[in-house]
C-alpha cells in the first residue's frame, strides 16, 4: 500500500488523482512543467470557465472536496437561446433542481493545488517531463529555466499532462500505438461581458448564454465577480470567420449584425477581439492507455482530449480517476490488474465522449434554433417525467446520470433517436399536436409496449 | 526554372522524385538518413520485394528508365492460391498480357540512387534530419557518426522520408495538423524458399504464389535468382499468433499442418522463424501535406503509408511524383500553385489507396478460398470483356488503369459491389448457372441498361 506514484502534470485531473492516491496511503509526487499557479497569473487568455456537473462531483465528493467546490460555483439550469432580434428563449437542462456549475478553471486548480499539499502529496514545479522509461516507470524532468535534470522512480507512472501530453509522446515512439489528432475547422476565442455598475449580472445568473448561428456561436457562462466569460466559437477560414474578421471595423460589423443585444454588453468588445488568441480545437485519441508491463498508464486529456461542446472534458477526467479507484479497490490494489482493468472501462467511455461532444458543437450552434428540435425537446421531457424508467433524455445521460457509461449514453442516445422520430411522425395532425388528446394517446401507445431501460452501471 | 530543391530521403520515391526535377533543371539535393546501399547490405529481415505495377511504370516512363527496371523484373500474370492439401488454384489479375512485376526493394533502390547521380542530383548520405523551418524551407540534418551538423536552404523541401517520416514529424508540432497512426493487429515476418538445384523455380515463376488461410495467409514472390521471398501475416496475440509461436517445435508443428506443401520447399524455415524479426503494420494519414507558405510538402509513404496488402505503396508514391510534374506543367513552374494542386489531386487518392489496401488484406486472405467470390470473379471478368466500356473489375482499375484516381476506383468499386450482389442474386437458379443461356441473358438485360463508366482520368 505504500507504493510510490509518480503524476505527471499538476491540471486538474493530475491534482485530484494525486489526492485520491494520497487518501489511500500512496507515495505520490506530481510533477509539473508550469509554475504554481496560486503565486502567479497565468490564465489570460484561456478559457476559464468550465462547467462542473454530476460526473465531475462525484470523483470530488469520492475525494471528499465536493462542498469546498460547490461553493464557489454557479449553477445554470438551462439554456438561454439569444436569437439576432436579441430574444432569449430558455429551455432546461433537466428536472428541476438538476443544473451544471460554471466554476472557474484557475481557482478550481488553486483548490485541488492545496488540497494535495495538505494530503501530502510531493508537489514539484517548473520541471518539464523530457524521458520516461516504461519499464521501470522512471521519468526524467527537467527545470525550466536552469536546465538542470532530475530523475524520479516510482512503481507507477501516470501522464495526466493534458492534450500535448508528454508522456503520450513518449509512448508514441513504441511499435503499435495507436494515435490520431483531428482538428476541427472551427477555432474559439475568448470575450467578456464585465459586471453592472452595481456589481450585478446583466444577463442571467443561472442560464449557460448561447448565440447560435448555424455555423458558428458565442457562448457566455457567468462568473462570482458578476462577470461573463463569452467564448465565440467560429471558422478559421472561408467565410464568416476569423480569418475576414481582420479590422476593428470588421469585427464591429459582425458583432452588430450578428450579436447585436450582446455588443452593448461588451465595453472591450473590439480590444479583446484583436487582442486575444485565436485557439484551436482538437480530438486526440490513443491506443493503448496502459503500457506493456503495467507501469504507465495515460488519463484525462492525455488519453482522450476531446472539443468543449458537451461541457465534458474536465468530467470525464475525473471519471477516469473515480472509476481508476474504482478498479483499485476491486483488484485488491493489485496495480497491473487495476490499470487493465482501468483502460478496459475508460477506453470506450473516452471514445463515446469525445464523439458526443462532437456531435453537441451541431447541436449547440445549429438545432437549438430550430423549431422541430425544441418541440422534440419538450416532447422528451414530458416523456421522460411519465416514463422514468423508459426514457431518459441523452442530455440527462451524460450530465445527470454519473454512474452510466458514456458509450452507454450514446447507445441509449442513438435508440432515441429513431424512438423519437417515430413518434414525431406518428403524432396525428404533427409533432405541434403532441399534447393534444389523440397526440398523448399516440405516444402513450408507443411507450406502453416499450420495455424498461436496460444500462450497465459503475 | 534552377530553384533549389532538397528532397529529405533517398529511397524509392524521394529517388525517382530527385531524378524528375532534375531532368526538369532544378538543382537537387537528396539527403538520406542511412548510407549509400549500393556500397553495404542493409536490407536484412525486410520485405523485399515489391509489385510493381501500371502505375509504376507510367512514373517511371516519365522519368526515362521504365526499361531498365522491367529488365530486372519479373512478371507474375495471376494469384497462386494453395489450400492445406496442397491443390493449387490459379486466378488471372486481369486480361491476357496484363500482369504485376515482381523486383527487389534494394536493387531498384540502387538503380535509381544512380539514376538521380547521372541527372546531377546532389546525394548526401549518413545524414538525418533533425529540423526543418517551414518558412524558409531550410533544414539541418546530422551527421549519424560524428554528430556534425550541415544547414541545407532551398526554395521547396519535399519530405519523402517514409512512413516513420522526421519532416512529418516537424509538421506535427506545427497547429492544426491532424494526423493518424494506426496499426493492424496484424503483423509480418519475411521467410525464403531457395532456387531448385539447378538454379530453377520450384513453384510457377510467374505468379504471386497465396496460401490464405481466413484469419492470416503467406505468400511468396518471385527472385531473379530462383529463389521466393515468403512473407507470414499473422496476428501479434491470440490464437492463433506469433506469440504462440515461440518454440522450434511450435513452428514446425504449425507450418506442418497449414502450409504442408511449403515446408518441403522452405529448408531454412526454422532458422528464419526465430531470427527474423516480427514486423508491425501501420497506416498513417495526415494533412495537409504542404505548409502554409507552400515552401514545405510531403510525398510516398510520408504522406499516406499504407499497408502492403494491394501492392499500392511503392506505386501510389512514384503516381504522387508523375502527378506533381503534372500539376507543375499545368502551372508553369509556380510551386506554390503546384503543390496546392498537388495536395487537392493526392490527398484524396491516399485516402483512398489506404482503405483500399485495408479491404484487400481481407480478400487476400480470407475471400481468394471461397467458391462464391471466386465465381464473382469469373462472371466480373466476362462481364469485363463484354462490356468493357460499363464495367471494369476493381482490382483492374487500381492496378492496370494508371490514368484513374484510386479515389475514382474505389468510388467506381462500391458501385461495382452492388451490381455484382445484384446479379449473384438475380441469376436464375444461382450464380452457379452465371453462364447458362438463362444466366447469360439475365446478366446481359441488367448490362445492357447500364450506361457507360464515367471516370475522371488524370
């Protein structure tokens, strides 16, 4: 039980994997390549908002933090859809009591920091990861700024060094590892909405913001400070994108025609376009997670960094890491049955997200504007609320519903899918009638001869 | 018309690539990682023959020496397929006179180091890349004993440094550059069937000889010497695999009961098991192939390394050079209008060529023993020559029609599919009577309302 474990990167999914490790009796020192973030701004420009929901609080709450959390976050209950005529349209995320919480990514990382620390965890920063050996699960780091190299043993190594992950690069220079990076034709950039005079919002509180356009949206979450962070998710190139959007004036027409309700709202509209980075969206997949011999293991963004549509990045890393202790338990701490055992869980979970979030960027920018897709919407609600055990709204699946899988959610997501469109076109007189007598009557035949959902669980 | 030009990597495609700019007055340089092959033996353990094929040749008739290589070549008309009882069964590629040409990797390679030497292509050995600016298409390479570095600038750097390619890699780090490798669980190990006593061929010279065996198959191609080369695809784990195959006795034991009518001929063949090595298979994709700037592009296997099962590698890189000095005559020498020409013409022949050459493993191995496919192709082939302006086997236009996209193939090859299924099935009483007065004339009322093909040819 007092095996040593290296982490590599101190993010957030490396933070809270070192405190669960360091909770059970293991010797864990995380290695990170960046400075402590809690002595030095070093978010700028990032976006730093993420929303928190079921999946991410119960690793929290398994790592007993869940509350210190919850504290500082928002929740948001819904959608507010804002159309160009700056009309807002609400739809809920869920039942009523269920939201996601916008927490703010750099204080989130403060917290975890601090809780590693008071855990005892061994926190080193400013060291790069520039070798691993995966048979002895021995890493080489080297300090930033004077070069010099330190060498750390361990028993178990994990690269919990995001997207660009270092360890992943390591592991790619092994026969028969798996890999791709996609990237998507939309980029993103950073905007902000700052407080009211008096300190209050000037949109609501406890609704995640969507512009949708069909090719492109600017997004808002809301911030303790009474501010909103806006996120314009946009082609790089062709037209509209960034790449026409190259003069202050340019963008001030975009902006106009295209968000005119939120331009009022934004004082540093043109400062912040022109200063802040264009950034990329990427999937990386990989394959395997785990190394022969058992000694490294990939998790979080490392193993499977997916596009921010589904709200599910930062979620699915932490799963990775409920689930790994999970598997720890269940092997009795047995570390090669567990890591096994870990990727035969998570590798399909991690594929099934990342195409989930793939599919919401659509979702998001393009359907939530659409008539049908709201009513279908409204459709499922009533449904699930009559059919609870028959019926569970894929946005529920993979926001509310912890314990199912994310491949479970889409295999469930995809049978809806038809089941939905069969009764949207079997409705008498249209989906508009579903609420009338003959149209209750037509879903009801539908869902009464329908059996119970059946969905593994973990 | 004297731009420089450094081409990263002195195997087939980065030579005969040399040898066309050259012809064309370019000033080459070819820097190659390892050392001159004409003067040391480094091809051990490697597959090393290849299938040179229509498009092939059409490159190498656009640079001069496609009779100097098809004199050291040897031509195999059909497939060989053994079964376990030894019957042997022959299957044409494609009409009288057609046929694939099997030549050795390395001496091809030797003729055309040569050939690119005669052109006045400057040939730098023993020197890798380690970096490129995509900039300024300057790149430096080290030398691999002395560690000694050399700055090479030009105006276009091809990178035609193969599948595990450094300028990829390069690339790489660059934003927005997606990229795929991935393996099959398959892999290969090279074995050998000498020449008879008296220097002859003990099994058909002109064939490529298979002994597929559903989950795996071996096959052997003819040497100028007599000899075959031999090649295992089998799977790395499970059963059955190479990892079972770890003994002397476990080999013989398994060659004894699956290719009995090898082993006689194979007289190295355990020696050869347990020395020569278990080598993987990988496809990688990626893009774009040229930088921003257009300064940078990659070629052949850096591109698009496929695997080996439709004998498309080495062609589909020579056609990635014939299309380039295409695409530079139609645009007069501009290289930054030729290689986004390039890129659109052989992006989408790569991706092809690699789905196509995955498709094929499964007909090589598994579909060459089955009675219904093999009668498919009998009808294909009749009805190829009745009505050879509506239908063309696939196999025929990837291999024997140099002048049509494999993206066109393969598009023109599912339509194909469903035809075929159409007549299996609709053929009165089976395909079996294909070529009864009924068959004939069922066959020939679904031809004779086709249209002609129409296929985009370049």
């Amino acid at each position: 039980m007092n095996e040593r474990i290296t982490v590599v990167g101190a993010g957030l999914v490396g933070c809270l994997l070192s405190v669960m490790l360091a909770k059970r009796g293991y010797r864990v020192t995380l290695v990170e390549r960046r400075s402590d973030i809690r002595s030095a701004a070093i978010y700028g420009g990032r976006s730093i908002n993420l929303a928190m929901s079921d999946r991410g609080l119960a690793a929290l709450d398994e790592a007993g933090i869940k509350d210190a959390i919850l504290k500082v976050a928002i929740p948001m209950s819904g959608r507010m859809m804002h159309s160009t005529d700056g009309h807002q349209t609400y739809q809920p995320y869920g039942a009523e009591g269920q939201a996601i919480n916008s927490v703010s990514r750099g204080e989130l990382n403060k917290v975890l920091l601090s809780c590693a620390e008071e855990c005892g965890v061994s926190i080193v920063f400013d060291h790069r990861c520039v070798d691993v050996d995966t048979a002895t699960a021995t890493a080489v780091f080297e300090h930033s700024t004077t070069g010099e190299q330190r060498t750390v043993q361990a028993d178990v190594l994990f690269g919990a060094d995001g997207a660009y992950s270092a360890v992943r690069d390591r592991l790619m220079r092994q026969d028969r590892f798996d890999y791709s990076q996609t990237y998507l034709a939309h980029g993103y950039k950073e905007l902000h909405i700052p407080p009211a005079a008096d300190g209050g919002f000037v949109l609501d509180k406890n609704s995640l913001h969507i512009w949708p356009r069909h090719s492109y949206m600017m997004i808002a979450l809301p911030n303790l400070d009474g501010s909103f962070t806006c996120t314009l998710f946009f082609a790089h190139k062709g037209s509209p994108s960034f790449a026409e959007l190259t003069s202050r004036d340019a963008v001030e027409q975009f902006f106009n025609e295209q968000f005119p309700d939120a331009v009022p709202l934004m004082p540093t509209l043109l400062d912040d376009f022109m200063t802040n980075p264009e950034s990329s969206l990427v999937t990386v997949r990989c394959a395997p997670w785990v190394t022969a011999g058992e000694k490294v293991a990939l998790i979080g963004d490392a193993a499977h960094a997916i596009v921010p549509f589904y709200g599910q990045g930062m979620n699915a890393g932490f799963e990775d890491c409920r689930i790994l202790m999970l598997c720890l338990d269940a092997e009795n701490g047995d570390w090669p049955r567990t890591l096994r055992r870990y990727e035969s869980m998570r590798k399909p979970a991690g594929d099934a997200i990342a195409d989930l979030a793939l599919d919401n960027f659509i979702e998001m920018r393009d359907k939530v504007a659409d008539e049908r897709f709201l009513l279908r919407k409204k459709i499922e609600g009533w449904i699930h609320a009559h059919y609870p055990t028959k019926f569970i709204p894929l946005y529920t699946l993979v926001t509310f519903s912890p314990h199912v899988p994310y491949h479970e959610a889409l295999r469930v997501g995809r049978a809806q899918d038809v089941l939905m469109e069969r009764i949207m076109t079997t409705v008498p007189g249209g989906p508009e009638c579903w609420n009338s007598e003959g149209g209750l009557a037509a879903i009801k035949a539908i869902m009464d001869e329908l059996p119970t959902l059946a969905m593994e669980h973990q």
